[in-house]
C-alpha cells in the first residue's frame, strides 16, 4: 500500500472518531423540556371561610365532608398505563439528531472539507459550525440535510446548557434554512417557551401542527397550547388527533372530553383583550363596572408577582369567568370547595367575581397564573402562601388559625406541605393547610425581605426546591414557626 493511501486512510479513521467524539456530548439535559401533557389542575383558591352564624353556632351539626372527587359527567384524570410514556417534543429532535449519528461512518469517508470542519467544530463553536455545513456543497444526502440537523443538534445542546444567546441564534438560522421544516418549528417553539414568549411558541407550534399533523407530540403539544389561548375547540381538535395516534392515552382522553365541553360552555361569552389578557364573561351576569375591576386587579397582580419574584410579567394569559360554579367545576374538574383554578387558563366564576371579596380571589389566581412562568418546582406553601399574601391583608380565618397554632403547638410537619394541596378532601383541612402556608410564607417576607423571596426563586429554578424555607431561614422548624405567630 503506498505511503499516500496510508496516511489517507488514518486521516479519515481520525476525522470519524472526531465525529464521534462530537456526537458524544448529545444533549440529554438533567431537566429536558417537559412534554405537553395535559396537567392536573396545579393551584386553586383556598376554600371559602365559614360564616360568622356558623361560627357562632353550637348546635348546629357538623358540615358534610367535602369530596375533592369529580361531578357527574366530569371525569377523574386517569393514571397512565404502567411503562406508558408520553410523547415528547425533545423526542422529535432527537430523532433528527439520531439519524445524523447514524450517518457518520458514512461522512466520515467522504465528506468534503467544508462539511468535515462544519462536523467537528461543533464543541467549540456552534455557530461556526453551523456556517461550515450551511457552505458545505455536500450538505444534502439523499434529502437528508446535514446543515439542518446539526444545527438542530447543537441548538438542542445550547437548551440543555441554557445558552439562551446562542439558541436564539440557531432559531433565526432555522428560520431562513428551514422555516417548513417541522423540528425547526418545534425548536423554535422551545426556544420561545424558556424564553417565556407564550405567543411566539403558539405560533410556532400551529406552523409544526400544519405542516406534521400526524406527529403525536406535536399534536399534543399544539392542544395544550391551544387550550392555554383560550382555543377550546381547536384543542380538543388537536387531542382527539393525538388520541388517533395514541389511543392508549387514557388521561388525554379524559382532558379531551373536559376540553369539549369548556368549548361548549363559552359559547356566546364576551371577549376583551388587554396587555396580553384574553377575558371572557357573560354579559347578562356581570356589569360592565365588575368586569372593568376585573380586569385592574389581574394587571395589578401579575404586576406585582412579577416585581416581588424579579421575573418579567407573562405576555399570554387567559381569564374564563363562568356562570356558575357547576360550570366551572365541569370544565376544571375541581374540587367543589375551590373559588377559582389556575391550570394554564385562570378559571373564575360570577359567583365568586361578585361577592364582597370578589378582588381578592381574582388577585389570589392571577398570582398563581405569573408563578407558573416560574421554571421548576415551587413547593406549594410558597405558591400557596405568596398568593394568600399578595390577595390583602390576612382573612379574619387564617388569623384565628394562626392563634390556635401558637397556643396549641398544631402545626402541620413543613415536608407535608411541599406537595399538592388539592389532595385534601376536607375543606376545613384544606383551610388549616392554606393558612398554615400563608404564615410560613409571611415569616420568611419577614426575616428576609423581598431580597429573599428572590433568592427563593432563585433556588427553585436551579432545582433545589426541598427543605427550602429551613434553608432560607437556618434551623426553622414547626417552634419556630410558633413562636412567629405568637410575637405577631
């Protein structure tokens, strides 16, 4: 073999591990973009306080037990199927990126200069990289474009890595490569979810949804979305496609069914849009200075959650005021003691937007609707106390909560209630839960400041959400916490 042959042959077995050895950093984030599931219902308002007749009362019999269940015609959302695993957006990208690793032994041999820098630079320079495969001559193999993929693999890595800069870069490239490409639109939709523009990944993901119907996670992904804009009819449309595909889903089909009937029942209701809120009402039940009140106290709640936690204001929010609390429960499947849901849509209801207290409710859920622009997991005291606190001063309930915790010594273990409290089937458990939240919340605002309130998010967003209040406030237990409410 001659001297030349040889030293082409190691330069091509060099140039393939150095492919390789590119492919081997493949973007697998500890945290990888969540599918989008339909999720359970996430924060509700605390339940309404007992009236002053009876309190007072001491013959009166004891309330029924109030059932977190769902009523007639209202299904329970279904546990998914053991080994089930959803659909995700990651997975559309990641399949590009796999054909791409399945493709190099064959670069590897023949890829010309251009491309072969384009393949192995990709480490150290993204965007360079991606210059080099968009000049490569060879870029297209068989219809499969080279430039494209990559530059999907490494806006994946810049994901993973938050490398916001360089992932919007890789969004505008797409764009001019791509732009009817569906994992360019998928990519572009991430993108814009992490960044918090809501509207942008919507749009994003109608153009996936147009031009890849049959892409379960797409379809998926286009329901939720369209559910979050207040599109009820078109995200049942997109769920039902996905459960063609996916028959299997059993909670899809459980949110499908609530999302058609949402779409039944705002039928007719009136529209208004205002800084990016979509609000809808019905007419004949609410006067036009209710509805005018409504809408100050959402702008002035998400305004204020935003400034306290250091995030920017969502750009997106829909507000769906029902006519009775039947209807909203039907369309929420929520307990029946909650006064208002937040589960990607704000949920009210005219009842509730018109007692004495109507502002408070409506501060309380559009607090919940800005903490959910909040990425990771915030355990529910802190979501629950923070919108108890920014609703007004504490309700006459949580301060008679409050007296018995200090002189009982009651307190609920601060672990309990870092999960979900639409769990509690009792409303007056519920309530005791709510309040205990609200103090837990007001002593760290206390201690800290808002500086550390900050640093709360701060902690929650980097994933160390546990034990976060003790962390925050060394050695703070259930006697301290006492001890709080007994100075207050």
């Amino acid at each position: 073999m001659s001297r030349a042959r040889v030293i082409q042959l190691v330069l091509a077995v060099l140039a393939g591990a150095a492919l390789a050895f590119s492919f081997l950093r493949a973007p697998t984030p500890a945290a990888a973009p969540e599918p989008a599931a339909p999720p359970a219902l996430e924060t509700v308002e605390p339940p309404p306080e007992a009236s002053s007749s009876e309190r007072e009362s001491t013959t009166a019999p004891p309330p029924a037990p109030v059932s977190a269940g769902a009523p007639p015609g209202c299904p329970e959302d279904e546990a998914d199927p053991p080994g089930f695993v959803r659909p995700s957006l990651w997975d559309v990208l990641s399949i590009r990126t796999q054909e791409l690793r399945d493709r190099l032994p064959q670069l590897s041999r023949d890829a010309s200069p251009e491309l072969r820098a384009g393949l192995t630079s990709m480490r150290e320079d993204p965007i360079a990289a991606i210059d080099h495969l968009r000049a490569a001559p060879d870029r297209d193999r068989d219809g499969f474009d080279v430039a494209v993929a990559g530059a999907l693999h490494m806006g994946m890595g810049a994901l993973a890595d938050h490398e916001a800069r360089t992932a919007g870069r890789i969004v505008a490239i797409l764009d001019r490569e791509a732009q009817e490409d569906e994992a360019t639109q998928v990519y572009t939709a991430l993108v814009m979810e992490r960044e918090h523009r809501r509207v942008d990944a919507r749009r994003a993901l109608e153009r996936a949804w147009a031009i890849a119907p049959d892409e379960p996670a797409i379809a998926l992904a286009a329901a939720r979305a369209a559910s979050d804009a207040g599109d009820f009819e078109g995200a049942a449309t997109r769920a039902e496609r996905y459960l063609a595909l996916v028959p299997e889903d059993a909670r899809v089909q459980t949110w499908a069914t609530r999302m058609r009937a949402r779409a039944e029942m705002a039928r007719g209701l009136e529209r208004r849009v205002f800084d990016g809120v979509t609000l809808r009402w019905p007419r004949r039940e609410l006067p036009a200075e209710r509805v005018d009140g409504v809408q100050a106290a959402l702008t002035e709640a998400l305004d204020r959650t935003a400034g306290m936690i250091g995030r920017r204001r969502r750009d997106a929010l829909t507000v769906m005021i029902w006519s009775s609390r039947e209807d909203m429960r039907r369309a929420t499947c929520a307990p029946s003691w909650s006064g208002g849901i937040f589960d990607g849509v704000l949920h009210l209801d005219v009842r509730g937007v018109t007692a004495p207290d109507w502002d408070r409710t409506v501060r309380h859920e559009a607090t919940h609707a800005q903490l959910a622009e909040v990425r990771g997991r915030i355990p529910h005291w802190l979501n629950e106390g923070i919108a108890q606190h920014l609703e007004g001063p504490p309700r006459p309930s949580a301060l008679r909560s409050w007296r018995r915790m200090a002189a009982s010594g009651a307190v609920i273990p601060f672990a309990s209630l870092e999960g979900q409290l639409l769990v509690i089937d009792d409303a007056g458990d519920a309530r005791l839960a709510y309040h205990q939240s609200l103090a837990m919340f007001a002593w760290l605002l206390a201690a800290r400041g808002e500086p550390g309130v900050r640093e709360a998010f701060a902690e929650i967003e980097a994933g160390r959400h546990e034990d976060l209040l003790p962390r925050l406030l060394p050695g703070a237990d259930g006697a301290g916490l006492r001890a709080f409410l007994s100075e207050r």
